[in-house]
DNA sequence: TATGAATGAGCATTCATTCAT
DNA sequence: AATGAATGAATGCTCATTCAT
C-alpha cells in the first residue's frame, strides 16, 4: 500500500531541509547533490516535487520572505511613531548576523533577477512589492491619521520602497552603512513631512 | 630600437573596438576570443594591456560612466529648475534604445558586483557615488539659492542616489517604469521641498 | 528503482580501457576527451568515477604496478641463485619494447612526483618501495639461508632499490645501458658478499 | 663607437643576476620577462646571448654544478677515511638550507631531463657522471692505496653514483631521508670493502 | 646591438537535468 | 513514486620566441 504524500508538504520539508545549506553556501554553490543528500532523497525525486533548482531557492526564499513579513508586522507595532516604524521596517535586514546571512542570500538572488529575471521571478518581486508597500501604506495612513505627518506623505510608498532597495543593494556594491543612510535619510524625511512647521 | 606604444592609448582603443560587443552580448557570453578579434589582433596582446577578462570590462564601463556624466551634466544645463534637473539626471538611463543596452550591461555589472564585489569594483561604485553625489549636490545648491526650494533638501543626496538605484534595479526586477515612478516621487518631494508653502 | 553500477568494476573498466592510450601519449598529451572516447562515455562521467586527471593516470599506473609486481614474482621463481633472481628483478624493467614503453611513462610519473609531489603520489610511492623492499628482502634471505652471501647482505635492501631507482632515472637522463650496469654492479658486490673468500 | 662586449662574459653576468631568481621560483616559474629585468636587459636581448630558455637554465645550473665539484673536492680533503669522504660526497646536497634550494633545481632538472631530455642535456649528465666518476674513482683508488678497502671495491664507481641519483630523487618522490640512507648504505658496503676480514 | 610588441595553441572541469528501470 | 548513472557544452589564460625597427 502506497503510503500517501502530500506533495505540497513534501515540496516545504524538502525546502526547509536545505535553507541552511542555502544560506550558507548562496545560490551558486547550491548543488542539487546536496540538496538531495540533505534531504535523504535521490536527485531525481527533487525533481518529482520541483520543476527546477530555481524552483527550490523560491520555495525557500518565498519561506524566507514569510518571515521576514510576520518579524516586520511584529516590530512595527512595538514602535510608537511613523518614523521609528519606517526605521524599523526599511533596517530590519541589517540587524545582525542571522540577517546578514539572509541579506546575503537576498542580495544573490537580486543579482539573478538582474541579469536572467524570468516571469515567474518578476512576479514574486512584484508580490514582494505589494506587501512592503501594504505595510508601508498602514504606516504612513496611521501617522496621517495621528496628525504626524502630512497628507502629502501618502504619494511617498514606492519611493521609500525604491530607497530600500537602494540601501540592499549599496550596503553592498559601495559598501554604505545601511542604518546610517536610513537614519539620515529619514531624518531629513521627517524635518519635511511632518506636521505644525513652516518651511 | 623596439617600436613603443602607448599603453593607455592602445587600452582605450582594445576598448572601444569591443564596447559594442559588450553591449551586444552582455559580459558573461563576452569571450576574450571576440574581443581579440574585434580589435584585429592575437588573444595573447589583449593580456599585454588587460590583467584580465574583469578589467577589460571595467574600461569599458568606466568609459560608458564617463560618457554618461558628461551628457548627465550637458542634460542638466539645458534645465531650468531644480525639479527638471533632477528629473533629467535620474531618468538619463531610461531615455531610449541607446540607453537601454548600457542600462542593461550596468545591471549585468550590478549583478556581479553584488555576489563577487571584488575591492576593485567596490572602489569604482564609491568613485561613481562621489562624483553623482557632486552633480546632485550642485543641483540642490543651486535650486536652494534660487529660493526653489528649502535649505533641508540639501540632506537628500545620499538618498536620491539610493532612490535611483533602487530605479534601476526595480526597472528590471520587479519591471516597473522608471520614468513614472521619478515623476511621482519627484512630485511628491517637491511638493513638501518647495518654498513658501504651510504643510 | 535506478540502475546500480560496481562502481570499483567500471573505475577499472575505464582505467583499462584507456591505459594504451596512456602508454603512447604519455601523461602530459592524454586528454579527459580521449579517455571519454576510448571508454566510451561522455567527458563529465569520467567524473562520476574519478576525481580528475591525476586520479586516472594513478589508477593505471597502479594497474601496471601490480602486473609488475605479479610478473616480478614470477620470473624470480624461475631463477636459482640469489645473485640471478636480482639481475632479473632489477633489469625487469629494461627487457623488451613492451617495458620500453612502460619504462617510459614510470619515467614520466617519477618527473612529475620530483616537482609536484602530492601526499597522494609519496604515499603511492612508499608503498611501492615497501613492497620491493619485501621482495628484495625475500631474495637475500633466502641466498643466506643458502649460504650462498653473508649475513651482511641483509643491510643492503634499501640501497638496491635506490640503485634500481638510479638505473631508471639514468637509462633515461645519461643513457647508460640499464642491463650492462646492473650486470656490473651485481657482478661487484657478489664478489664482496659471497661467501667462502677471503678479501 | 661601439662598446666591445665579450659574449662569453655577458653570458655569465645574465646568468649570474637571475640564478637567485631560479633557485626561489624553480625552472617552471622563471620566466623570460623576469630574466630580462633582473638583468636590466630587454627580453629580445636574452635571444643575443642564449639559443632559449633551456639554454639559460643550463648556464647557471653548470655555475652550480662547478661550485658543487668544488665544495666537493675541498670537504673530501677535509676528510681521513674512504668511507668518510664518500659520505661527504654522497652527502654533500642534503646539508643545510643553501643546498635544499640547489637540491631542489636538481631535482627539477631531473625531470626534465626525464621527460624531454634533449640530446644537449644528456651531453651534460654525462659529463657530470664523467666528473664525479672521477671524483669517486680517487676516493677508492686512495682508500685501496692506504690499504683501507679491497681491490674489488673500484668496480663500485658507477654503482656508487647511480645510488647516488636514486638518493636524489627519492629524498622528494618518498621522501626517505637522505643521510640516514647514505649512512647505512656506507656501513654495510664497509662491512664488506674493509680489509682484513673474513666473510 | 638592442629592443619589446605581438603571438596563439591547448584543455580540465562542473553540474543541472533526463529517463530507463 | 523513486532513483542515480550519464551527459557535454563552453572558455580564460600563459609565456617562449620572433622580428621589425
């Protein structure tokens, strides 16, 4: 009697078996070997549960990009202000080790997008920028709301998205101090867009 | 006595006779095979003038920059407020087919830049950021004197260069169009930038 | 289920069938694709059994040494003084065309174990000397048993190989005529060691 | 007007300012451009004074070997005993850190020699087995002379210096130590050679 | 006599994916 | 459902030597 599998199932324990690998080792160095190996499965039944290896470092990204959602709702709502939120949400990739790694592997995974970006990889990006840019929209709404910042405020979403991005990928390429760019940036932000002055 | 070259030139011209390979065929399927042949000469003599396939591209790139700040700054001139001018420096990539295939071959440098991040690179990206920091300062000065806009703007350097290349990363990544998101974060900023105005 | 293959049987498999190929090219001039061809598989399975080049050619030669090793016995058999069965076993090597050729690639392996050395090829050549020695030693044990040399001859294991090893070099490096010295250099010593004379 | 140069001289003095080059990097690792440079000369220059690189390689391995026969003949004057002096010679390369680099070329050459060994290079090894035959011939002919060792002992010149080259070549290929070899080797041969015993 | 610019052949190796069993 | 053996394309780089000046 055939035991049953729930393919979905085995599709995330597979993922999850390897995202240590995977942060470790980066995308390149991935190899289906080990993944297999870590899984305790042959190469070929990775491909009974994933179309590709591309497929694999989603599932597990897409894992990835999960939690770093839920860590982000969670530390929002312990900050009081719109600014202490928006620092909070554009830094929380550059908190510590455990995110240095998984900033790493992001910033591998933009590299490929950069240069081969299918469909399926812009779709998830897109996916990616609807949520942040949810997120970012209850921010600024509320601060609104609470009279800390202006109206105006509101057309700043993709903008802020798009810095955040920026920061990602310079914290690498020239090696900037993420935080401090993002305080500073904010900071001035802040000076321009919030309530009761004139300029 | 032996025949004497000059090396820079000879470089450049290596150079020049292969940059249109490069923005053909992107980096990675660039073999030092074509480009010795594009440039009429044995695969041996590129290694006189090159250390490797890396610093190739490197000239080639650092001539694109160059070409590219000059135009940014003839560009920038021929605007007349601070907004234009800015909206013309951060869209200069997004212009037409000619600059799509150098934005192309700078997302393919982005890309390696952002898994391999050799010093080297790292040292030409900061080259880069100081001089557009310059040509961004300059704008901001100069709008502020001209009464257009506030004395705090003057903090949003760093972060419109970041918002650009979040721009340019975004423009492949997740496909969104460049010159719109600009326009819309441009408006939005100067809407809280611009003087004489209570928020 | 997949099919599963005597990895050991198909590493000799391929090792055999490329081993005349390694006899005529000599080590430096046989290439992965060759061997891919003259097995008849594809260059990335060669991989699949052997971890590169160097691996191949110690897998050879170590066939060859122990078809030597098996012909050395053997011959020793036949001879009946101790004084032969060393002539036989020093001069093995320098008998016909077909040791010619496999002088020739032992010659090679030792040019590239005095430059490269690996752990791998120390070890492989220790064990090589191990086994001479013993059959070394079993020779002149048994000659003293015999009464044919003196008890003294029983420190002399060490320098007949190292004597061997100078011939293989020299046949090659100066010339000399292998048989004739060996011939000489025996017909010396037993003029030393033998038993029954006075000096 | 031209200045006079004695090519015989330029040859050494090329040869002279690379030989510590040679003896850091090894044969393989010299290169033309770095000969020329050390020698304050333009690399077609090297081509005035030498047929090629094996040419250069030559002149400073026969100034080593001629400083080698030197060293030689002095330490075994120093010396009382046949047995000593033939340790000395025979020990002569493995001394301290000054002969493990000359060691080292040696074995280099060896295997060039092993492999291409060009009629020019067999000229040589002949004519320092002519040389150091010589050497090895004196050494017994005195010790016979002095009544030390038996008449026998001078069929032992050309044995002595194949184990000699085995010594050579195996204190890198097993790694096998080198004076204790030579040491163990001269105690049982003596056994043997010395006057005034009965086997 | 001196130079130095130009040359170009040659090859190991990796690993995602397939498909026969 | 599971497997794992087989595959093969694709490329940077070195350096001794030559010869035009």
């Amino acid at each position: 009697m055939a035991i049953i599998v729930n393919k979905e199932e085995k599709r995330r324990a597979i993922a999850q078996s390897c995202s240590e690998l995977l942060l470790e080792n980066g995308i390149d160095n991935l190899t289906i070997a080990q993944i297999a190996q870590s899984a305790g499965i042959g190469k070929g039944t990775v491909y009974e549960y994933f179309e590709n290896k591309e497929d694999i470092v989603f599932e597990i990204i897409t894992l990835f990009m999960i939690e770093f959602e839920r860590r982000a709702l969670e530390q929002i709502q312990s900050a009081a202000s719109a600014k202490e939120k928006l620092q909070l949400f554009l830094g929380l990739m550059f908190e510590d080790e455990f995110d240095r790694r998984h900033l790493g592997l992001y910033q591998e995974y933009l590299a490929i997008s950069l240069v081969q970006g299918t469909p399926q990889m812009v779709e998830f990006s897109l996916l990616c920028r609807e949520k942040f840019a949810h997120i970012l929209g209850d921010i600024l709404e509320l601060g609104i709301a609470k009279g800390e910042i202006c109206e105006a405020s509101r057309g700043l979403i993709s903008a802020l998205m798009l810095f955040g991005r920026g920061v990602v990928v310079d914290s690498k390429v020239t090696g900037i101090e993420a935080k401090a760019e993002i305080a500073q940036f904010l900071d001035t932000l802040f000076e321009l867009i919030k309530i009761g002055e004139v300029k």
